[in-house]
C-alpha cells in the first residue's frame, strides 16, 4: 500500500541581490522574536549567506495516528480535522522565514493511518527517503513502536500527542524527545496552584477509561508531592444519559446525588480524559465547591486566549492561518517543528546527526511565548516548559507559582526530577 502523504508546499524564491543584507536580517528576526517574548536576546552567532541557489532542505514528517475517540459532551469540544496539523504548519513558515536567509527550507510531510503498524511502515518509508525528524501525534504504544523501528537511525522523534508519563519513565526512549507535557507535569502545575490558594483537601473523582486513572495517579503523587490531601476519592461508573429529551433534568438530580455526603473539601478534582462526564461536575455539586482538573480550572500547555510575552502575534497568525483558535496539540507540534528549525538555525549545520546532537545539548534553547526559554531535560527529553491554569474563556495562572524553588530551574518542580527519574535510557 502507498503511504498516505501530504507535503505542505514552501518557499522558494531565493533573492540573491539581498545577499549582503543576509547576516543582518537574519539576527535582526531572531533577536527581534526574542524582544517579543520579554526575554533578553541570546547573542547570535554571525551566519555567513548561503551562495545564490545553493539550498539546504530539511523534511520533517508528522505521522498521526487516527484514533476513535469517544465524543465530547460538548460539540464545542468536537476536535477539528486538522488539530496539530495546522501548528506544525504555521512552524514550517515560521522556520522557512529564517531558513530563506540560511539557505534552508523546510518542509512538512504528513502521513496518517489509524493502523498502528501501517502508520510506522509509512514513517518508516519517510525516513529512508532521507526525513530525519519525526512529529509524532500518536498513542503510547504507537510511539513506542515507532521509536523502535527508528532505532540505530540518524532519526529523532519529537512526541506531541502523548502525556503518558511512562514514556518518560520505565518506556523512554533515547531517540524520543517529548513536547508534549506529561501528566506529571500537568498534575504538578495544578498542584502548585491549588497550595498557593490553600484549597489543600481535595476530594477526587476519577472515571473508568485508562487515562481517568493515569491522571487520577499523577494527581495523587502531585498531592502528596506538596503535602495536599485527597480527603476521599470516588469513581464515576455510571451513564448520566443525553441531554436531548429531558437529560438536563437527569443530569441535575444524579450529579448531587452523586457528590453528597462527601468528606469536607475544599476543591472537588476531577480525572476525565475521555470527557465523559467531567463538563456535568461545575455548578451541579452537591457542596458548592469549584472544580478542577481535566474539567474546570484545567492544567495545559497552551489556551486561546494568552496574550502575554506576546502570545498574540502568534494567535493572530494561526487564527489566519487555520481559521480557527490555536490548541494545545497545535502548539506543542509548533514547539516541536520550530525546535528543528532553532537547531538548524543556530548550528549552523543541516546533517542530521549533528542537528540531533545540538537540539538535545544544555546548549540549545527555544523561545516559544511563555516568558522563558525552553529546554529539553537531559535525563529524560522532557521539554521544560511553565503550564498555563486556565477555564474555558481566560488563563487564571502559571506554573511554576511563587515560593516552589529549585537549585538549577523552578521548571523543574514540574513533572519528575532527575533524582527521581525511572528513565535509564537517557543515563550516562
């Protein structure tokens, strides 16, 4: 079978006449992006002009496992068809902006399969065509699969669709890097804010699906991480029916039901990935209590809404782009192809190896509109990065809060530390 690809078209004009203008403008973008971001500009290395018509090109591949999920509550919540896709292509013209004065241009192919094999068989194909960089938006195992097809290749994965926190643990990978946050990290930042505003009993709710647990986990190890208390915890089995034909009226008779009686709390937590039940939980609890979680106040890597260190320019540009709001799997595929580019930038080199090598060095940073510059842990490939708490309209916080210190970076209170870490691929 073919493999199912689409590459996003590029740049190519090429005006040799600016080639003086070259080293200027080059530094003149990346420092200005920098300004933007309120961050002090890294000093960047003078790039000498690529000669008129020589170019560099650099592939990277989006493979995207088709899953069928389950559908939201809400059909505001309904996924739109190209979730990830059109961050990984607003990154594409980003890069090829910088890359034209470079003498590189990106491009993006995109497979997909909702077979886990087919879709690695097709990724595969991709990288002995001469693609080195993989975005992969897929499940654990898919990942894993394809991580140990790639290995012992001149090829780097960047995950932005699994938050599994065993892909950073027991099952990580030396050729994976994660954009992606974990539920670790997600849980912490929720954590953080939850001490900062003393809601310290916490009574948790969990569902069936095994990622309600898997959050439900990263919660319980947030909580005692910081010294919070799940003072009770239940777990939401049953079916609260359609909201056509009278289901409002279920809906608001079996939530208080469910919920009363329940031990004194200052904040109910709820653990619905598959977005069951979690929407029916606000303003329908038996105790007027908030929410938070998965629903509610929400942990996440990027919302709407941010309009700080200058979020909006790149809103505005997606919104252009896509038509449509920029969501977390689109920023943390943006994140992914724009660390290449940042890498190929500042290396100054375009072999694969030596790419790989740079983007995962203590030397490689990003700047991706949240305050700070971006890194990527060297004992697991977790991207460090601040998580923004957040309700469906506006931010409320940011993770790291006030007063939880760390001796190298207070993004390392989020998620697993290295003296924690399970991960022995990434050892020394």
């Amino acid at each position: 079978m073919e493999p199912k690809t689409t590459t996003h078209p590029d740049r190519r004009r090429f005006c040799g006449g600016l080639a003086h203008l070259v080293p200027a403008a080059a530094v003149a973008l990346l420092t200005g992006a920098a300004f933007a971001l309120g961050q002090t500009p890294t000093k960047v290395p003078q790039t000498r002009a690529a000669p008129a018509g020589e170019i560099h090109r650099i592939a990277i591949v989006l493979a995207r496992e088709l899953r069928d999920l389950s559908s939201p509550i809400s059909p505001l919540d309904i996924r739109p068809p190209d979730d990830g896709v059109a961050g990984a292509r607003l990154a594409i013209n980003d890069n090829n902006t910088t890359g034209r004065f470079l003498g590189q241009e990106f491009t993006l192919i995109i497979v997909h399969s909702s077979n886990a094999a087919e879709l690695v068989a097709d990724a595969k194909k991709q990288v002995d065509a001469g693609a080195s960089f993989i975005i992969a938006d897929a499940s654990a195992p898919t990942l894993l699969a394809l991580a140990d097809a790639m290995k012992g290749r001149d090829a780097l994965i960047l995950n932005a669709g699994a938050s599994d926190d065993r892909l950073r643990e027991q099952d990580c990978r030396l050729n994976v890097v994660h954009t992606a946050p974990s539920r670790a990290m997600l849980a912490d930042a929720l954590a953080q804010y939850l001490r900062w505003k003393r809601w310290q009993r916490w009574f948790l709710v969990y569902g069936t699906e095994p990622g309600d647990e898997a959050f439900a986990n990263a919660l319980r190890r947030s909580a005692k991480r910081f010294g919070l208390k799940i003072v009770e915890e239940r777990q939401f089995k049953d079916d609260v029916g359609s909201r056509a034909d009278g289901g409002h009226e279920q809906i608001q008779e079996r939530i208080p039901a469910f919920t009363q009686r329940a031990s004194a709390h200052d904040v109910l937590l709820v653990a619905d990935e598959s977005g069951r039940f979690g929407e029916y939980l606000p303003y329908r609890t038996f105790d007027p209590r908030p929410v938070a979680g998965t629903q509610g106040l929400v942990p996440t890597s990027w919302h709407p809404a941010l309009e700080q260190w200058g979020a909006t320019q790149i809103q505005n540009r997606f919104r252009r782009l896509a038509n449509r709001p920029m969501e977390s799997l689109d920023y943390d595929a943006w994140v992914a192809v724009r660390a290449i580019g940042e890498a190929a930038t500042r290396s100054k080199t375009t072999s694969p190896a030596d790419l790989i090598g740079y983007l995962k060095s203590p030397g490689f940073e990003l700047g991706a509109f949240k305050g700070r510059k971006l890194t990527f842990r060297d004992w697991d490939g977790q991207l460090r990065q601040p998580i923004l708490i957040g309700t469906a309209k506006l931010p409320v916080s940011v993770s790291p809060q006030p007063g939880f210190l760390h001796q190298v970076t207070e993004l390392d209170t989020l998620g697993f530390d290295k003296p924690e870490t399970n991960c022995r691929a990434y050892a020394p």
